[in-house]
C-alpha cells in the first residue's frame, strides 16, 4: 500500500465506520477504484458493524445493565480505534478480530 494509495482513500475508509450505509456508500465508491486502503478499512467496520448487530441482539436478552453497558463500551473501543486508524492513515487490525474480518471478507476490494 502505497502513499498515494492511503491518502486517495482515507476519506471513505473513515465514511465505512460512520454507519451501516457509511459502509454501503463507500462500498459503491470504492468499487470502481478498488483503493486497498479503503478496502482493509470496509472489510474491518463491515465486521464490526454485523457483529454488533449480531451481539447486539445477544446482549439485549440480558436485563442487566452491567452487561449492556459492557456491550456498548467494548465495541465503542473497536469502533474508535478503527476510526483512529482510517483518520491517520494506518492499515491496523482491530484487536482481536481484525485478522479474522480480513478473511472473512477478502472478496471486498478485490
């Protein structure tokens, strides 16, 4: 990944962690470029975002407040740390799930 590559890209990576339709909007966006930079960033929130969901609904049969609340703490961690990677132009996994995300949707930007 090159400089030219991080800095043509930056600006939808960091749309890709705005919102389920950030990621749809940088999806389109991207297609045609298929920039890598914007692509390791789609990959990495479009994880985030499904497995939020996911989880999201997991959690919520819980009536515990300690576990929502952990819930939400935790991916608002993921979620700014991606944010901050995008924002300063680094191709840096999410702890503990990035590499996986990576795999999972390698198809996207290829």
């Amino acid at each position: 990944m090159t400089a030219q590559d991080i800095n043509e890209g930056k600006g939808l990576a960091i749309v890709s962690y705005l919102a389920l339709i950030g990621i749809i909007i940088a999806y389109f966006l991207n297609n045609d470029k298929k920039n890598p930079f914007t692509s390791f960033h789609l990959r990495q929130s479009l994880g985030l975002w499904l497995l939020f969901h996911v989880l999201g609904f997991v959690a919520s049969s819980f009536d515990n407040w300690g576990v929502t609340s952990g819930f939400y703490l935790f991916f608002c961690v993921l979620f700014i740390y991606g944010l901050i990677g995008a924002v300063s132009g680094k191709a840096q996994s999410i702890p503990l799930l990035g590499d996986v995300f990576q795999k999972w949707f390698s198809s996207i930007g290829h």
